[in-house]
C-alpha cells in the first residue's frame, strides 16, 4: 500500500514531468538556488548512503565520541 507522502511526491512528480523542458529547467535552478533546499538533499543522500550500515547504540557512540575528544 502506497502511503500518502508517496502518493502526494508520485502527483508533483507526474506534474513536473508533463511540464516543458524550459520549465523544467526554471523549477530545478529555484530548488538549485535554495540554500535550505541543498542542505535537504545533502542530508537526504547521506542517509540513503549509509542506511544499510549497521546501528549501534547511543552509549557507545558518546562513548567513542568522549575518547575522541580528550
């Protein structure tokens, strides 16, 4: 079952793809202009990166953290 955010991304994604190529291109260069907006995405492909890495728990990574910094 598709959730809600799917399916409102699945709606602007079908209505940015009907939009003509010069349109297009004046949506991407605002998103591209949006310091907040590149942040999101940085962050976003960090995490899609890394999801496959193993977790650990919070206790040791301060832990580790702590060692580090001394």
């Amino acid at each position: 079952m598709i959730s809600t955010n799917e399916a409102i991304a699945e709606v602007y994604w079908t209505a940015f793809q009907a939009l003509p190529k010069k349109e297009r291109e004046a949506v991407i260069n605002r998103f591209l202009e949006s310091a907040e907006f590149m942040e999101d995405v940085m962050d976003m492909s960090i995490i899609k990166e890394r999801q496959k890495e193993p977790s650990r728990p919070l206790k040791a990574y301060l832990a580790e953290r702590k060692r580090k910094n001394r």
